[in-house]
C-alpha cells in the first residue's frame, strides 16, 4: 500500500484534485471532513474545543458554528503586532486540540485500507501536512498549486464573497500557513491547478501512473 498526502492552500483545489484520483482508482480521505465529524456534539474533540474556547462559537441548536470558529481564529481586529501574534496563537491552540485526534483517524483509515488492499493507493488530503509535521508518515507527497486570481476566485464562490473580501480572507489564512514555495520544494509531486480542468486532469492522470506502478510493487 502507498501512503500520499495532499496538500496545498486555501482555494488551489486540492479537494477537486483529489476526487480526480478517486475516479481513476485511490481511495481517498479528507482531513477536513474526518475534523467536522469528530467535532459533533458528544464528541470528544467537540468538548475540548468548546471548553477551551467558549460557547459563544456554538449554534443556537448546540452544534459548532464553523464559521464563528474561523473567525475567532483567523479573524484579526486591530492591525496592532499583537494582534497578529494573538492570532497565531488561537490557531496553534486549535491545532493542538483537533490535529492528534485526526491523525489517529486517519492512520486508522490507511491501515484498513491496507488490509483489504495491500496494492491500494491511499490518499489523505489535507491543509496542514506540513504544517503539523506529518509528510514523514507518508509515503509521497503532492502539493497542489494555482496562481493567486484562481485562488481568490475559488474561494470568493465557495464564501459567497465578494472578490475584495474573498482576496483579504485568503490573504489571512495563508499567512498562517507556510509559503507555498516552501510546500514545494519537498513534493514528491507538484499540481498547477490555475488552467484548465482537462489540463488538470493530464497532470493528475500521469502522477496517478506513477503512484499505481509503485503500490503494485510495495
């Protein structure tokens, strides 16, 4: 079995990236969706985020407001060095909460992945590989990139916001990730998503090519 992460910042397309190689044959999990889950009411992550960050970021119905948590912490209310510096240190906080208990999921998922399929190529796509210090668990790594037009774009439709909101936001959430050319430089594989679909497709359909030969022979 091949263990890949993928990766890439916000709006690049790593989500429509990674359903490209579910249709060509990987299986595939998503970081994002495996943190909502464990973030439902009753949930042991639930509790500890609502106990560290208060109950102002729930829904009238008890559920976790996604939206408020964003903003809580990525948000920035003064343009004061603090304020970043504050900022930076809600996310850490966040991550040190939510990123254990979705990597045990995830380990979780592979090694049953692995058991029914010793050949499988196994894909966990995520934001913050790098950033929460697990490439060394996978196997190969591939980074997704786009230019930044396509990027504010992307997350523009995706917010509902308008191109200078969208532009600000992302601008935000990027600055707590690290640069893209620093993702780079230790991929396996690099995806430029700023073109066309069927341009991305070529390029996801040859790295598939060389993710399946090397499974087969693992």
């Amino acid at each position: 079995m091949l263990r890949v992460g993928l990766t890439g910042g916000i709006g690049s397309g790593k989500s429509a990236v990674g359903e490209m190689f579910v249709a060509l044959g990987a299986h595939l999990a998503q970081a994002d969706r495996i943190a909502h889950e464990l973030m439902r009411p009753g949930e042991a992550v639930y509790n500890k985020v609502v106990g560290h960050f208060g109950r102002s970021i729930l829904n009238p119905d008890g559920s976790l407001s996604r939206e408020k948590l964003a903003e809580l912490a990525f948000g920035v209310h003064a343009d004061s060095p603090g304020s970043q510096v504050s900022r930076n240190s809600r996310i850490e906080e966040l991550n040190r909460i939510v990123h254990p208990a979705v990597i045990r999921s995830q380990e979780e998922w592979m090694e049953q992945i692995g058991r029914q399929d010793p050949n499988a190529v196994t894909i966990v796509e995520a934001a913050l590989i790098l950033e929460a210090g697990v490439a060394k668990r996978f196997d190969r790594l591939i980074v997704v990139t786009c230019n930044e037009e396509a990027r504010v774009a992307r997350f523009a439709a995706r917010q509902k916001l308008e191109l200078d909101a969208a532009r600000k936001e992302v601008a935000r959430r990027m600055a707590a990730q690290l640069p893209e050319a620093e993702k780079i430089k230790v991929a396996d594989y690099v995806i430029d998503n700023s073109g066309s679909l069927d341009a991305t497709k070529e390029q996801v359909r040859r790295v598939w090519e060389s993710l399946r030969s090397e499974a087969s022979k693992s």
